[in-house]
C-alpha cells in the first residue's frame, strides 16, 4: 500500500514538507471507514463561489488546511472558517493537518481582508481560528483583536466566534482577546490528559482548561466552547471525567467528533465509536448541565456554529428564565 503524505510546500520559511517532523515515522494502520463516516465530495455553484472569495481575499481557511470532512457542505451553504496568523503552525500535533514549520511574517492586511470577505459573504456569524504561533510574544492575540475590529467594522451584525491557541507562556494574551469580547470564545482540549504527551506534545490539560476558566472570570456574558476528538485510544470513562472538568470551568457548550486520520503519519485511529455511542456521550453531557452538546462522528468545533449559537444563546435565555 502506498505511503499518503502531504508533499504540498507551506508558506513561509518553513517550506520542505507539510509535516517535516512525521516524515520518518512508520506508517500507521488504517482502519476501513464504516458508512456512517463517508461524505459526498465538494461540488456545486456556491461551493465554488466560497473558494473564490477566499482566493480572491488570499486567505486560508481552517476547512482546507485540516482537511475537514464536512467543506462541501459548509461551503455550498457559504460558511467557511477563516484561519489567520499564517498556514504555518509552530507545533506539532500528532492529529492535525496544519503544516508544521517556522512560519512567516504575520500580514498586516489579513484583518481587513478577513472583514471584506465576511461582508461579500453575507455571513451571520463567523468563526475565526489560527495556528499555533509559539514565535510571536503574544501568540498572536494582537491579531485576533485586530480581526475582531475589522469584522465589526465591515460587518456590524455578524457575531464572531473565536476558536484560540492556548497562549502558553504568553502573560497577557489571553486577557487581551477576552476583552475584545467575542461572542463564543472556543478552545478545544481535544483529548484525554492521558493522551496528551502523544497527541498534544506542545500543550498541557489543565492550562487549557485553565484558559476557558479565566474567560468566564473575567467575563461571564461570553459563551465558552471546547471540542474533543475520539477514536484515539481514550476510554469512555476518560471522556466522562474530561465533561466534569469543563463544567467545573463553566464551558457550555461542548463538540464530540470522530477523529479522522490525515494520512498514514499522523496518529493511527484505535476504533471508530457508532453513532449510538455518540448518542450515549451527548445524553451524558447533557445532564451534567451543558447548555449545548452536538455529538456525532462529523461534528466538527465550526460545524453548523452559526445555527449552534442562536440555539446557544436562546438556551441560556431559557435557563436564565427558569
């Protein structure tokens, strides 16, 4: 069988392979995808406009650089995540297909030509997220502020969703972007703390989970959201325990999906959970008080997020009535 690799050069410095630091381990096992997994592949009119307005901005889009499953269908509803700070990630995590390396300048125009393509695209709520960006003194939340600005001055009706690195070691980063006050404030732990030294080598659990408990401190109003993947060896009881620590840090609104495998260098795929089991997580997590759970093998942090934050923010309405 052939070894799947990503050869495309990133941008910046960096250049050489896409994922430079995989390219001498074995090649993993792959696991045959069940029915419930399989998507169409992208096609269609607005689908194609999509593209053209994020190549006509020159930006980058989480939905390609991490190959999303569920493009085709958020593209042809014209819904895209803009991902700034580069294509280039400073880490190395064994699940993602971000390119890895020393990433370039930051653009000074991407705010405003983040804002400009959000505007053309009549969006009503926009999610923006970046690589990891380790060189910079702030992480790049300067960055995100400027986005947020620009977002709200070319589209003043559309709410903004952010989805963050975790700022480790960058005193002051997070504070300045929870003061620009988006309106969901998203940061995945993506894992088990049992899993992290595998699959988040450059991250540590509980200041993740530290990151969206300082959000809530320092402002309740905003909504905070995290994400995690399974099929990558975790337990079920493991997932159970990582939904107690959230609602401990006030997160509410929590994504569960199936973690797919990039390509044969990434982090191998331990089982594929059903859609039953996934059935079974959402009913756990509901009760434990989240205000919102989507749980499912395609649920993505961005999937479907313009309809998940009306819901979200008509359920604390609800909660808040009660």
């Amino acid at each position: 069988m052939a070894t799947l690799i990503d050869k495309r050069t990133p941008a910046g410095p960096g250049g050489g392979h896409r994922h430079p630091e995989k390219r001498e381990r074995p090649d993993t096992a792959v696991l045959r995808k069940p029915d419930w997994i399989r998507v169409k592949a992208p096609a269609g009119a607005e689908y194609q406009r999509t593209k053209e307005i994020v190549r006509e901005n020159n930006l980058v889009t989480v939905c390609e650089e991490a190959a999303c499953p569920n493009i085709g269908e958020c593209w042809q509803q014209r819904h895209a995540t803009f991902m700034i700070l580069g294509e280039v990630c400073t880490r190395a995590c064994s699940f993602c297909n971000v390119a890895t390396g020393l990433p370039g300048a930051l653009d000074p125009q991407e705010p405003a030509n983040v804002g400009a393509a959000v505007a053309k695209m009549g969006l009503a709520h926009v999610v923006v997220t970046s690589v990891d960006r380790d060189d910079l003194d702030d992480g790049g939340a300067d960055h995100f502020v400027q986005t947020i600005a620009a977002i709200r001055r070319s589209a003043p009706g559309t709410t903004i969703e952010v989805l963050t690195p975790d700022f480790l070691r960058k005193p002051g980063a997070a504070e300045m972007l929870i003061d620009a006050a988006p309106d969901v404030f998203n940061h995945n732990l993506e894992t088990v703390p049992r899993l992290y030294l595998t699959i988040r080598p450059g991250a540590r659990y509980y200041h993740s989970l530290r990151l969206l408990e300082r959000v809530k401190e320092r402002n309740d109003r905003l909504f905070t959201k995290s994400g995690l993947m399974v099929g990558l060896g975790e337990t079920r009881a493991e997932i159970i325990q990582v939904m107690d620590d959230m609602r401990s840090a006030g997160i509410d609104f929590l994504t569960i999906g199936q973690y797919l495998q990039p390509t044969r260098k990434h982090a191998a795929i331990d089982r594929y959970w059903t859609p039953e089991e996934f059935q079974g997580l959402a009913t756990i997590a509901e009760s434990k008080g989240f205000l919102m759970v989507s749980a499912s093998p395609l649920t993505r942090s961005s999937h479907h997020a313009g309809e998940d934050f009306a819901r979200l923010r008509a359920a604390r309405e609800t909660r808040e009535r009660a």
